[in-house]
C-alpha cells in the first residue's frame, strides 16, 4: 500500500511474550492497522512482505549464531528498530549462562549435546546493531508499546519516563513496603513502566523492567543486607529477568 508506513515485528530467543502483548491490544490494534501495513509478523499472520520497512520491533536475544546473522539482517531492512522486553533489551533470564559454562549446560540438558549451536553468552541486541529504542519489561507494558510505535511512525521522540519504579509508588500513593515492612525492594533502581504493580499489593519490586537511569546499586545493596538478605540471596534476587543489565551496573 504505497505511502503508507510499514512495521514489521521478529522474534529471537524469546518466550514470546512481548509480542503477545501487542496482540493484547485489541482494539488498539484494530485502530492501529488503519494507519500502517503489519507487513511481517509472523505471531499474527503468515502473510510476509519484503522489507525495507519503516519500523521494525524486535523480541528476543543473540543467543545463536543465527541470531546474531539474522539480527544484522533485520537492521539493514528497517529505518527505525526497536528492541522490545528484556531477552532484547539485556540479554533476558537466558543470561544465566552467561556466568557458567555453556558446553557444561548443553551435555547435561540434552541427549545429543552436537545438535545444539549457541553462543557462549545471551546478549541484547545492541550489542551487535544499532538500535534507534529499548522498550523494557518483561513483558513490556502496552501502553508504553502503543506510545513507542505511533511515536516512531509520526517521527517524534517516545514518551516513556526513565525513572524509577519508586516514582509510580508515590504517584500511586503506596506506602513504601521497605520503609513500612522491610521488604527486600529492586523499585530504587529499576526503570518504570509496570505501574508499580508488586508494591501496590504488598511485596517487593523485582525488577522486570530492568535498570532504571539513575541506578544506584551500591546504595541499595546494603539496604538489602539490612532487611535480611546475605551476599547470596541479594545475588539471587537481581539475577533474573535482566541479570546482564543488573550485573553491568553492579560492576559500573
């Protein structure tokens, strides 16, 4: 459809999360593809057109050699690329491997080990192309989707806050869970978006949507130790949805 935009959505090593909420959208959607031609999203259709396309959004990881060929591909089809959800953003909870040995991995979990071709670390895709935005969460939230791809497609900066999950507590007006209880907390320190969703019904924020822009983890670490947590169990508690980010700024 000649001058209308194109948007295309892939997926790497993923669960397939982020782009199932896009499908989520519903109505949104429907609105949404008045205004521009889905021409590759394999999650909704297997309709395919070729790019190049003006926005592409990608889930998933560099987990693969394929991957990392795949996603150099991706980049020289598309004017603006997005990363989507945490797999893309920071390498996601299969960044675990990224502290062990791989090939020990590969002979315990599978009975033929030489049929398996991975990588030696999950990284996000802007370790291997550059990426116009990184949309955060695992899995994202749809707003923040709808805002990032009608901002894209009309050619202005996305709305979207880079500041901590703290601030949607106090917009929210919920009491802290670590002042008030003593509830281990990653909210300090990680990137809004969620709503504030784990505080707001009591427990503490662990950190889905990864480092916010202003994260302190030599200040929060203590904290943790204070409220219970040894060396162990605050290792534990940040390595999961976005271990490689968290383990980027512990270092930093």
């Amino acid at each position: 459809m000649p001058g209308i935009p194109t948007l295309a959505v892939f997926k790497l090593a993923s669960c397939d999360g982020c782009q199932l909420t896009l499908l989520d959208c519903e109505d949104e959607l429907l609105a949404l593809a008045g205004q521009v031609e889905i021409a590759h999203f394999l999650e909704a259709s297997s309709t395919v057109r070729p790019g190049p396309y003006d926005l592409a959004l990608v889930e998933g990881s560099v987990t693969t050699p394929g991957d990392a060929e795949r996603i150099r591909t991706i980049r020289d089809s598309a004017r603006r690329l997005v990363t989507i959800g945490a797999c893309a953003t920071a390498g996601g909870i299969q960044a675990l491997h990224n502290f062990a040995d791989v090939d020990e991995y590969r002979r315990t979990v599978y009975a033929r080990p030489d049929y398996i071709d991975t990588l030696a670390t999950s990284t996000p895709v802007s370790d291997h192309v550059d990426v116009d935005f990184e949309l955060r969460g695992c899995p994202i939230d749809r707003r923040q989707l709808l805002e990032v791809i009608t901002a894209f497609l009309s050619g202005r900066k996305p709305g979207v806050p880079n500041n901590s999950v703290c601030f949607e507590c106090k917009r929210r007006g919920t009491v802290c869970v670590t002042v008030a209880h003593g509830t281990p907390c990653l909210g300090p320190v990680t990137h809004a978006g969620c709503g504030a969703i784990c505080p707001s019904y009591g427990r503490g924020c662990y950190g889905c949507f990864g480092p916010s822009g202003s994260t302190n983890l030599p200040a929060l670490i203590p904290l943790l130790h204070r409220d219970g947590m040894d060396e162990r169990d605050s290792e534990r508690f940040l390595r999961t949805f976005n271990v490689a980010a968290f383990d980027k700024e512990a270092r930093s």
